[in-house]
C-alpha cells in the first residue's frame, strides 16, 4: 500500500496482475530488524493453523539454477548495474508503463507470479522485501542475449510483529514471503475513517476496504489517524470469521489475522471500466480472522 497526505485515493497498482495501492495520510517507516529466513509461500498453502509456530521455523527452500527457472515463491537480488526497470504488464509495449525508480542493483524482490514470455524475455512479477518506496510489478528475468538481472538469494526476515507499528511498516512482500498463513494477534484501537475511494478493486471486496469500513486499526492509545501510516493499516476483516457483527469503531481491540488468506486463491481485481481479472494481490493483504472487543 502506498499513502499520500490528506485523503484516501486508490491509484495505479504497483503489481500488474493485482495489487491495489491505497493513499492517505502520512510518509514512510523503516522495516524491523531482520532476525530468520522466509517461507516458500503457495496459493496451495495448507489451511489455517490452529497455533502459532515459532518464527524460527519458517525456512525457504532456495530456487537455484538459471533465470529462466521458475523462481515462483522464492526471494530474489537484481543483477543489472544500470537498475532493472519494472513494468506494470510482462511485456513491452504502450499499456505496460515503466515504474519508478528501477530497482537498483542488489535489491531484494519476493517472486508471486512467471514467468510469462513476451517480446523477447521471461517476466516475472516481484513485490519489495527491503523497502516501501520501491515499486512493485513485472521484471525481465534476463537480456535477450542471455545475461541474468535476477537470481535467488536468501533473504533474513523480522520476528513476527507483535503490535500495530511492527506490522504496518513490513515492506509489502514480507508478510507472504515470511508469515504465510502464520497467525499474527496484535492489540489496537479501531477507528472509523472519513475516506473516499476510486479506482481499482478487488473481489471478495473485503479485501479491498475492510468489511464495515474503511476502519483503520491504530496503537491502543491512539485515538485519531497518525499522520505516519507505519503507525496504522486498514482492516480487511474476513466476514466469515469471529468477530461482532457491528465493527466496534473506537473500541481498544485484539485483532488475530494473516496473510494469504485462503480466500485470495479465487481473488480477482477490476480496473475503472475494466473486467475482473485474477491477481495475487489479496495474498498479499493481512486479512484479520478474528477481533475481539478489549474494553468496555
């Protein structure tokens, strides 16, 4: 997700295939410390566990071999000494739009999606692991005469978040690539935002902003959204899930959610006159599960 100063705007996606990108109040927030190595994510991935495992458990089996192996669910480092340019499309041409800036060299991407073959090079979908600023979607696995601009790499995760700063400000690839499907139970308030919103969206539309929203989930003693957004993060509150049937807007809460929800398996985005079309980008989402009302 990405925010700007005054109001809620959804823009661009910085993922091609899907991810919604949503804009309000503040700047941006350094990740934690990084303390284990992350999880192959699948859509596959096995249903919800009834416990927490330790973060030490989580390990990424590490693709090896060329570029033009499938690095799906697996960390990369750019290769390209000039910065490898990302796309909004895996191809070259007048709909897929150059992001900015280009990755610079030795940057750490989570692969979701490829490769696809088109004018001339395998694409594969990225999202950040090291940073917020930088921009998400397809990359060239390598030139047309061969040279590699990514390979895999390991990457060190942060222990799992425990409270609202720690996980809004993981860059947007760490919670799939590091806590796929672990839960993660933070406490926070709950406080409604006087948003507007266009643009792209996904469906289940839970996803998009929050079921009985948009409410924002804030540190305990906060009462208003604070102007830096690693301070707060939109609820997406699976409706299937524990929780009361009225979100409790202003109440001191315990939220217990993850990311890759099973629910963003069959998850699709749709432009403005656009028609669905699937995407990876609810993965990519922490979907609270459950919420339980802390204070009177």
């Amino acid at each position: 997700m990405r925010w700007d100063a005054m109001r809620w705007h959804v823009v661009a996606p910085r993922l091609a295939a899907g991810l919604a990108s949503l804009v309000l109040l503040g700047g941006c927030s350094a990740g934690a410390t990084p303390a284990l190595t992350p999880a192959l994510a699948s859509p596959s991935a096995s249903p919800l566990p009834t416990s927490t495992p330790s973060p030490s458990s989580v390990a990424l089996a590490t693709a090896t071999g060329s570029p033009s192996d499938s690095l799906v669910g697996h960390a990369v480092t750019t290769l390209a000494d000039s910065g490898l340019r990302v796309r909004s499309e895996p191809r070259v041409s007048d709909d897929s739009h150059m992001e900015e800036p280009p990755l610079p060299v030795g940057t750490k991407v989570y692969v979701i999606d490829g490769p696809v073959s088109a004018s001339g090079y395998a694409w594969y979908q990225v999202v950040p692991l090291t940073s917020r600023t930088l921009p998400s979607g397809w990359v060239a696995s390598a030139s047309r005469d061969g040279e590699p601009w990514i390979a895999a790499s390991d990457f060190d995760c942060p222990p799992l978040p425990t409270d609202v700063r720690s996980l809004a400000s993981l860059p947007p690839g760490v919670g799939l690539a590091c806590f796929p499907r672990v839960p993660i139970t933070i406490q926070a308030r709950l406080i409604s935002c006087n948003c507007d919103a266009d643009g792209a969206w996904y469906t289940p539309s839970w996803f998009f902003l929050g079921s009985g929203g948009p409410n924002l989930l804030v540190e305990p003693g906060v009462t208003r959204a604070p102007p830096n957004f690693a301070d707060w993060f939109v609820l997406n509150l699976d409706p299937a899930g524990e929780h009361p049937d009225v979100p409790p807007v202003g109440k001191v809460v315990q939220a217990t959610g993850i990311f890759d929800h099973p629910a963003a398996a069959s998850c699709t985005r749709t432009e403005m006159d656009g028609k669905p079309a699937p995407t990876q980008g609810c993965r990519l989402e922490f979907a609270v599960t459950r919420l339980l009302v802390l204070e009177p």
